[in-house]
C-alpha cells in the first residue's frame, strides 16, 4: 500500500472517530500535514483519493469537508465486489447449487473476451444475509486467468481469495441493471413467489490491467434490495 | 471550461469518431501532447477525468486503453441528471402533475437541510420515454437556492435551467436503490397493473459547495429500468 493510501484510511479513520456529520469541515491541508506527518503532494492524493469514494467533498477556496449519506440500511452498490466494507457489519452465508468447471454461454465469452471453447469455473450459489436469501448468484469465471477454485472458497468470498490468495488486482467493472419478475426457478431458491419483483445485477469485472475476469449475473431479494451510489459529478 | 476539460472533449471526440473499441490503446502521452498541442499536465489531467468518468483506463507502465460496455439499451443510472448525453438520443416529454410552492415533508426537510418552515418548489411529473411511460417523479427543490421555476421549466429539462439559467454548478449526489411492488396510484400513473414490480431511486442532489437543492422520488417503469454503471475500484 502506498503512503497516500495510508493516509487515506486514517483520515477515513478520524472521520469515523469523531462522528463527523455531513458538512462537517476537515482541518485546513497545513494542519492534515502536520497531524499525519506527510508532505503536502502525499496529503493532496490522499484527499483525491477520499473524493472520488465519495468520503469528503473539496470547495475551492472554502475547505475540506465530509460526506455522508442519510439513510441507514441501504448497502453500497458496490459493496460486494470487495469494493467496501459495509457488508462486513452482516452474516453472509452461501449454498452451493453448482460449482464446475464448463464451457462459458455465449454471453459469458463475449463479456469475457474469450472464446466459446475456452474454460470458465461455473459458480451457481443462493446467498443468504442474516439467514434470509439475499440473491441467486451465476458467475463465470475466466479458468486462465483464475486457475484455481475449490468448493470452500466458493463458499466464502471469492474476491478476498482473488485479491488475497492470487494476488489480482480489481480494478473497474461495467455494472448492468434491470428489474423484472421472477421465474419459477428464481423465486424458489430466493423462497419467494413467481411474478414477484427481482432486480437483476449484471457485472462485468476487469482486473486493473483491463481484463475482464468474471462475468456474472445476480438476482436479488426484491426485500433485501436497497442500494446506495455516491456520485460524483465530474463535468465533461 | 478550463483547457483539460476541453481537451477531455477532445479525447472523447477522438475515441467516438476513430469508434475505438474496450481494450484499444491510445497513443502514448507525448503523442497526445503534440496532437492536441497542449502540456504534459494538461494531457495528464485530461486523461485523468476521462478515467473517472469510466472512458478510458490507465495501466502503468503499459498505456492507455479505452473503457467500452458492450450491452446496448442501457441508460446510464446519471444520465437524467444532467450528468451525461446518453438520454439525447431518446425522446424524452413530461406531464405535469402537481407544480406548487409549499413546504417540504420531514424527509425532504432532513435531506434538504431546511426546516420544515421554508419553502420548496415541489414537482411532480410523469416521464415518457419514446412515447412510453418512463417514470413517476416527485422532487423537492430548496427555493433559496432554486428561487424561480415555472411550468414551462418543469416540463422540460430542470437541471439545464438549474446550470445554464442560473449558473449553479451541480455536484454530487446521493443515491439509494430499492425494488417493491407498485401501488395503485403509481401503477395508473405508468400505465401498469398494481403490484407489477418498481424501481425506485432516491436522489439527494448537491451543488459543488456541498449544498443539497433537490431532493427526489423517482418510481421507474420496470419494463423501461435498464441502467449502466462504470464504477472505478479506488483502493481504500
């Protein structure tokens, strides 16, 4: 981890610790450096970096000040992509419905940037948050670029196993939504009812050196549904 | 508009027009440096603002890459916020249902930073995309910061009256997802059955001071609920 990122966390940290509020002003960038002990470039990326997580906002001429959102039990969009930590505060458990290793559909090759013959680790699994589904899983991994799986880190979080145990690096990801009913097939392994609401969550992974890796397609618990996205507004 | 902001057009221009693919490679940064006839740090901040609005991807010591979703018939979830262009390609009409000056809900008033005393703009609209219903939308506009609309406004695009009538600069905003089951009122209003499945996005939208100005409720068509999102993994 480099220094900038560091300093990140604690200036995170401090927000946490303090029980800033929204609107609530940083100390001045002299100050920061001085607290941190750092230079002012290091402090500067830092504070890049908190923006674009949507954890402060920068008003040229006026200060630092942070963000925080309102509402309480909604989960970051991209919490589960190893992005955030805001799952951390619940028990995500999974049952396994397949696990193999397959040919990927034609959708998955495209998305993967593959070819139809090439191999792909199948994971089918229903994930379950605080012991009520929470989603029907379907990705397709890329078998050259994630040479191993096995049922216990299918399991558990396949991302932490990425970044952690092969060392990949996650970088961006194109994320598909769109709302539906339910299918027969759906609505059982989420024991709901056919005809019921699903939002269905389409997500194409890239490694940070472009690669796609894994292609999947979610379908979550119209109840359990409740997502929030800082956004920020960069003009073009 | 500051020069890497042109620039940033420029690029995106150049990438539009050469219709470069996910994954194509730019020409290095001295190359970009002479085409555009501008400095090293002007392509540098251009480039990084077409980073974070998902158009390229940088990889170190590798180069420069272009970001392209393949699935067509997405919007993308901050196009209708003045954020991007894709809604241009579509039609988009209003009916306006309630336009009044009044004062705002207890939610509205927490969101908005206001007392319950103040006075907001509330807006309440259907949305039709193409001719179809797109959305039910009801909004809550701080009027200190907002202190003229009228109907000719609302039933057009507010945001363009926000930024070029008024010269407010729109940044960012808070967005919470849920998926539930229409009511009746929301169900004649897009022409669906009652109980059919909605998508309801909540937006706090703030200036670039950090002000929160509109505060909305958008009920989308879940036939009509197709978005993209390109997020960035920022390592924190």
């Amino acid at each position: 981890m480099l220094k900038y990122q560091q300093i990140a966390i604690e200036i995170d940290k401090y927000i946490e610790e303090k029980k800033l509020q929204q609107g609530d002003k940083l100390p001045v960038l002299e100050t920061l450096m001085l607290q941190f002990e750092v230079s002012k470039s290091t402090i500067i990326k830092a504070l890049d970096l908190l923006e674009k997580k949507g954890i402060i906002f920068q008003v040229r001429g006026s200060g630092i000040f942070v963000r925080r959102h309102r509402m309480t039990g909604y989960i970051s969009l991209l919490a589960n992509q190893g992005f955030k930590k805001d799952l951390e505060d619940y028990q995500i458990t999974s049952d396994i419905i397949d696990f193999e290793v397959r040919k990927p559909t034609e959708e998955a090759a495209l998305n993967l940037n593959i070819k139809l013959d090439n191999d792909v680790y199948f994971v089918k699994r229903v994930r379950f948050i605080n012991g009520q589904t929470l989603c029907l899983e379907e990705s397709f991994y890329n078998k050259s670029i994630i040479p191993y799986l096995n049922k216990e880190i299918v399991s558990e979080s396949i991302f932490k196993y990425i970044s952690e145990g092969l060392g990949l690096k996650v970088g961006f990801s194109d994320i598909y939504l769109h709302v539906d009913k339910l299918n027969e097939e759906e609505a059982k392994y989420l024991a709901l009812e056919k005809g019921e609401p699903k939002l269905c969550v389409t997500t194409v992974f890239h490694l940070t050196n472009g690669k796609p890796f894994d292609f999947s397609k979610v379908t979550y618990n119209y109840k359990q549904s409740q997502f929030f996205i800082q956004a920020n507004n960069y003009f073009l």
